[in-house]
C-alpha cells in the first residue's frame, strides 16, 4: 500500500480515516511547530494546525498530487495562510509568549531567567518584522526547507525569498542594535566569565 | 566584510536560541477524533464532473465548420424568403376599406 503522503492523501479522498490518522500523527509536531513560531501563542497554535487538518479532511480534493503537489509544501501553505490570518486579526502581536511551554535547557535557575529573556527579545523581534520575512525566516531556518520550498509555500519567486531573508536578518540585526542588546556569542562569554 | 559574517553568524545564533514548545500529546488524537464525527463534503471533483458533463452536451465538436453551415443556411433562408414573389392577397374587406379611403379623401 503507498503510504507517501501524496498516496494517504488520495486515500483519504474516499474517506479513509486511517490514512488520515497516520498523515496527521506523521506531521503534527512539524505543522505546529511552524504555527506556533508565526503566532507565539500555543492555544492559536492547537487551533490552527487543526482547523487545517479538518479543511484537509472535509474537502481532500483540495490538495492534488496528479499535479505533481507534494504534501507538505501544500500543507505548509495552508497552515501558513491560517496563521497568517489570525495575526492579521489580531493586529498587533501580543508578546505574550507562554515560556512555561517552552524547554528549558539551562541548568541554574539564573540561566533559566536569563535564556527566557533572551528568548523573549528575540520573540519579539521576530514579531516586529512584516509577515513574509518572518514566514520566509521560519520556513528556512526553522524548517529546513529550501529557498525554492519556501518560495513555492510563500508565492514568489527564489529571488524574492532570499532578499526577504536578508531583509528579515538585517530588521533582526537593527532591533537588537536599537535595544542595546548584546549578541548571544558575548552573553554566552560573559556568562562562562562569570561561572570560571 | 569580516565583521559582516561575524554579525550574521552572530544573528544565527540568536535565531539558534528560539525554541517552539513541545506540541501537546493529545493534539493528534483530538485531530483524528474531530475528522471522525466530521462527514466529508461532496467531492468538488464530482461536481466539476457533473458541470462539464452537462457543458461537454454543447460542444459543437467542428465549430468553424457550424458556423460556416449556419451562415449558409441563414443567408440561403434569407436570399430565398425575399425572392419569393409577394404572394400577399388582400382580403375583400382591406379592398373595401381602401376603396372608401380612397373616394373620401379624393386622393385620385
């Protein structure tokens, strides 16, 4: 049996609940990784990733691999698109990140305040920039994906995608300019100067 | 340009630090049980079957050739209905008519 995404996918065109089961297990932590990146909230995230499975699963023939689509480039759109949406519902980003959801992967509890801090300034900074260059910096750094993936998801060209990252970048750089904040290689080096 | 790769190496890593959190456990469940009480709806391709099915009844399969043969019928219909002789008749009572017409305003 063809469990390719593409091939559950037409499976679940004749109601296959089975193949549906398997291609959403396979790629929730994926979809919902990159929801929550867009929207730093994790209630929104839940909510999206699953309305965009149930679209997926109410009208299937939405998605056609006989196109030569694959799976997750187009779900990767849906969800981005979903997302998208609510932030632009929401108009301003909350910055009301859900640290108690995150890993903590410091060991003193100085470390723990410290890396959170961090995390939420580069929160913020990520939510400061305009919607295609945070979506582009998600797709390519946090998803792996590449430049002509994230162009196909986005809409645009490869050369679009690219000046968009460095776009992103340079708005990241002049944030952390702005607030006066160190990079995280002299934070590291202060801290290891502080435990040596 | 050094510096510039420092910078961005500098800004990767910052990048580096975000982490999403972990996805909740019952998500997928709560996914697969909702799609289990949900019904699919009809199939678009079905409908778009159906449309071109009922649009593929007036497809004219040589449409220059229909059209070359509607014009042929259309202009010899049309040649053949003028030179008809005009085989209009009047009735008596359209003659009577006249007649009087004709007598009352004295037109000849």
């Amino acid at each position: 049996m063809d469990d390719t995404d593409e091939g559950l996918a037409l499976r679940i065109r004749n109601g296959d609940h089975q193949a549906f089961s398997i291609l959403v297990r396979r790629h929730t932590d994926r979809f919902y990784g990159l929801a929550w990146r867009l929207l730093g909230n994790s209630a929104e995230a839940d909510d999206v990733v699953q309305d965009a499975f149930l679209k997926f699963w109410t009208q299937p023939d939405m998605f056609r691999p006989e196109a030569g689509a694959r799976f997750t480039t187009w779900f990767y759109r849906v969800v981005s698109n979903l997302a998208l949406d609510r932030l632009r519902g929401r108009k301003r980003w909350k910055g009301d990140v859900d640290f108690d959801a995150m890993p903590d992967r410091a060991a003193t509890a100085d470390a723990v305040y410290e890396n959170r801090q961090m995390q939420g300034h580069l929160e913020a900074a990520i939510h400061e920039l305009p919607e295609r260059q945070k979506l582009a910096l998600n797709l390519c750094f946090y998803e792996g994906m590449s430049v002509r993936d994230a162009a196909e998801v986005i809409g645009v060209g490869e050369k679009a995608v690219e000046s968009l990252l460095m776009r992103a970048k340079a708005g990241l750089k002049e944030h952390f300019i702005r607030k006066g904040l160190a990079g995280p290689g002299e934070v590291q080096d202060a801290r290891r100067t502080k435990q040596g | 340009m050094h510096d510039e790769q420092n910078k961005d190496k500098d800004i990767d890593q910052w990048l580096s630090m975000r982490h999403a959190p972990q996805t909740p456990d019952d998500l997928a469940d709560r996914i697969v049980h909702r799609a289990v009480r949900t019904p699919q709806r009809a199939s678009r391709a079905f409908a778009s079957g159906l449309f071109q099915e009922m649009a593929g009844l007036f497809i004219v399969p040589r449409p220059a050739f229909a059209l070359a043969v509607c014009l042929v019928i259309g202009v010899g219909g049309g040649w053949m209905t003028t030179a008809l002789p005009d085989t209009t008749t009047q009735t008596s009572a359209e003659t009577t008519s006249f007649d009087v017409i004709v007598m009352e305003e004295d037109w000849i």
